[in-house]
C-alpha cells in the first residue's frame, strides 16, 4: 500500500490500474473524503488512468463523489451479524452492508461485491447468507477471497478454510448467479493450497483466476480448457 502523493511517480514508472483503499474507521468506513481531490485532480490530467475504489461502507455523499472518478468500486459484503461484531468489533448488521452496496450502485458503472471465504478464523458463518442477500442486487463481478491466517492477529493460529466448504460456497453462488461473472482474486492461502483453491475454482465453474499458478496452466492444458491473460485488478 502506499500513499497516494506517490501516484505520480507510479505512473511514471508505467502503471495505469490503482487500488485506492485504506483502513476501516470504527464505523466501518475507510477515510477517502480526504483524498478525493486529489484524486480527481490526477485523473482530470491522467485521463489514461484507471481508479478502482475499496470503499467500506458509505453513505450518500461519499459514493456521489467517489462515483464520479471511479472506473470501478469493490465493496466487501458480510452476511451475518455475529461475523460483523466478532471480526470487525463493528455494531452494524448486513442491512447496513446491503445499503450501502446499494447506494454505490446508484453512482456507479461497475461494483464487484467480494466475498470473503472463511473470513471467521476460517469457518463458514456468513457466506451463504451473503450470497442470498445479495440476490437481487445489481452489481457486476462477484469476487471471492480465501481468509489467510495472518501472524499477529487473534486468527494467527486458525486454519485456511477447509476445501469442501469453499467448495460448497463456489457451488451454490454458480447457482445462484448462472450468468454472473464470478472471480477468485487475490487474497489466496499461498502453496499447495493454492494449487488445489484454483483447479476447484476452475471445477466450481469461476470464470477469472487472479495470479495464476504453473500448476493451474497445466491443468488448463491437460484438460484442453483455453484461457487468456491480462494485466490489470480482477475487479476491472
């Protein structure tokens, strides 16, 4: 992560895709009103550029303005309310996560909803419940990612989740969304869990795989399944 004052040196150096997010407030917002301007002003002069919002949650005023420069928004959407108040230490309930998704829609062209696999020290609690409240929203991509245990974190010692339940929670959002683009982006269990993530995600029927393995080209390969490359976020 880095600043954004750094922008132009990134896009000296031949980067035209950014990643503008930050750290969630204690009311489950990432503070973007402050770089706004900025922002805004580098694009008006960088009209190659391409800006992908992490928002947190919204409200109006923030998602007019972020709407009006972003080329897309990712919004992380939670299910439960007990996942809320245990991985956040948030009182907010996925009514609050539903409206916001969809007051960013109203400003938006091109909302991904992600959804965290495990995101509760690795075990299923809100995923399936995300998935049907998210139903009827009108979004673009849906994209997966898998909890890693992460050192220096309550959830260090925790498990990535298991491959059954990922799984079960591919399976039933190819159901639910038949016709939807569903990626597997970039938060990945690094080694041979990874390995064995993409090839169930290309079983499972996901459309788009972020940072690729050897072993996945291979497996494509050997089972005659054409793909395409490109350089850009999952969310684009």
């Amino acid at each position: 992560m880095n600043p954004v004052i750094q922008l132009e040196s990134w896009y000296a150096t031949g980067r035209r895709h950014f990643l503008i997010s930050g750290g969630l407030d204690a009311s489950g917002k990432i503070p973007l009103d402050g770089v706004i301007e900025t922002l805004k002003r580098f694009k008006d002069t960088h009209p190659d550029v391409h800006f992908n919002f992490h928002t947190g949650l919204v409200d109006d005023s923030l998602a007019q303005k972020i709407g009006k420069i972003a080329d897309s928004v990712s919004f992380d959407f939670v299910g439960s309310e007990e996942t809320i108040r245990e991985v956040y230490g948030m009182d907010k309930t996925p009514d609050d996560f539903l409206e916001s998704a969809r007051i960013l829609r109203k400003y938006t062209r091109n909302l991904a909803i992600h959804i965290t696999v495990g995101l509760m020290a690795g075990k299923l609690s809100h995923e399936e419940s995300a998935l049907n409240l998210i139903r009827d929203l009108l979004f673009e991509k849906l994209i997966f990612i898998i909890f890693i245990p992460t050192p220096g974190t309550r959830y260090e010692k925790a498990e990535p989740p298991r491959f059954e339940d990922v799984e079960f929670i591919f399976n039933t959002a190819r159901k639910i969304f038949p016709d939807k683009n569903i990626a597997l982006g970039c938060m990945q269990p690094r080694g041979n869990y990874r390995d064995r993530l993409q090839e169930l995600a290309v079983s499972c029927g996901l459309d788009e795989i972020v940072n690729p393995t050897r072993k996945l080209r291979h497996f494509l390969e050997e089972k005659g399944i054409a793909y395409a490359e490109r350089d850009a976020c999952c969310a684009f």
